[in-house]
C-alpha cells in the first residue's frame, strides 16, 4: 500500500512533494504520474518540476501562489491518482561505442568481474535503464536497472576531463556524461547524442520517468551519427516501452 506524500518547504519558493523513503521503480512510477498530472494541470504560480529518486521538487511563484494553497492542490492530485490516462514511458537507444579509445576502461570492468569485454558489451546492451532522476550536469541520467556482474569502482583518481557521450560505470550504477567535465567513473564506452545542447528546443534530451537502452555499433556508425547530429538531421530512436518491459530493480 503506498503511503501518503509529505510536504516540507524548500526555501521561500519551493516545495518538496515526499512520495517514499526508497529508491525503486514503484516510487518512480508515483512520481513519474505526479509530475504528468501538475504538467496538464496548468496551475497559475508553478514555475517548475523537479522530479527525483523519491520526491518531486515544486517551484512556484509565492506572488502568484501560497504555500497552503499549493499543498491543497498537491493532496488532490494525489487523491485522483489511476483516474488519468498516463502515457507510457519511452524508450530512447543510445547508439554506443565500446572500448578502445572510446572506452579505456571496459577492460578493468571485464577483468574485474571476471568476464571478457564482449560479456560487458552484452550485458550492459541487455536491458531498459529507467531513468530516475538528472542532475549532477545538465542532463546527466541517474539510472537504474545495470547487473552487478559488471559493477566496478570508480577511479581512485578521478579524470580532469571526460568527453561528453562518454558511458561509465560506478559502483553498481551506470550513466552518460552530458557535457565535457571532471569523472570519476570507469569509462566504458561513448555515444554520439548530445544528452544536453543549449541551442535546442529541448536542451535536455532524456526525461526523467523514462528510459534508455544502448545500442553498440561501430566506430563508422559513430561517426555517421555524429556527422548527421551536427548538420542537424538525426533524430534519436525512440518508442513506447512495451508492458512488461519495465525491469524490476
């Protein structure tokens, strides 16, 4: 049975909606049905959603909306929650690249797990990652759903510069670096898309409540892809994740 959502203030312009106290894909899926609902409500003094693991952070305009008022309105669409028609998540693929110079360090993953490269390839290309929550750099996925046979530690030293598109792996999770920056993560791997560009539309490309799945090709494919991304002509694949889809993790 779920529990109640809690609310606590975040500054004088912003709300915290608490829908659990763990990280799992029943939570998200509350979240994910929140966040569409506020989306389609149109609520006069919202300025933004931020979903999370486990709570929905609610931006608003104090001039345009009160507190208690925006609280009120919260509890009810909680209340209405299975009486709307939620689209189903998307699955977006991720055309990746694996080892070599686009991943130097798939084989410590391998040889930490005691399996070859080709076994990371597959099983890290084996399922839908849900993606739970960005942050951290605009547009980085938190994901979940990575097996523990290819779990690795990250660097004891961290990179000054990870290229953007490149696929780590830390601990048990994995991810994609949105832009060039500092990481510490065993990198695996890199994709063409650009997870976060400023001079489009929809800056950000993932949505959290979603999922991906990568996809390996060669490094021509790579490159094909990334030629075509910069003449602003590919379109990354997306389509409805199929019931049964969703992974249990």
């Amino acid at each position: 049975m779920c529990q109640n959502a809690r609310y606590f203030p975040a500054g004088d312009s912003a709300l915290i909606m608490e829908l659990g106290n763990e990280i799992s894909p029943a939570i998200n899926s509350r979240i994910r049905e929140i966040a569409y609902m506020l989306e389609n409500e149109n609520i006069k003094g919202i300025v933004e959603t931020v979903p999370t693991y486990r709570s929905i952070m609610v931006v608003y305009d104090p001039m345009l909306l009160d507190y208690s008022s925006l609280i009120e309105r919260l509890k009810y669409l909680e209340s209405q929650r299975g009486k709307t028609d939620i689209p189903p998540a998307m699955v977006t693929e991720i055309p990746t690249v694996y080892g070599g110079e686009y991943g130097p360090d798939i084989e410590f993953v391998a040889s930490h797990n005691g399996v070859t490269v080709e076994d990371v390839v597959q099983i890290h290309c084996s399922t839908n990652y849900l993606i739970y929550m960005l942050g951290f750099t605009p547009g980085f996925p938190y994901l979940g759903g990575m097996s523990e046979r290819i779990a690795a530690p990250r660097l004891e030293v961290p990179r000054e510069r990870i290229t953007a598109g490149s696929v780590g792996i830390a601990g048990k999770q994995t991810g994609i670096y949105p832009i060039n920056s500092p990481g510490g993560w065993r990198i695996i791997g890199r994709t063409p898309l650009k997870l976060f560009d400023p001079g489009r539309k929809e800056p950000v490309l993932l949505k959290a409540g979603n999922y991906i799945r990568f996809v390996p090709v060669e490094v021509e494919e790579f490159k094909r892809i990334e030629a075509e991304i910069a003449e602003s002509r590919y379109c990354a694949r997306t389509y409805p994740l199929e019931e049964g889809e969703d992974n249990d993790f």
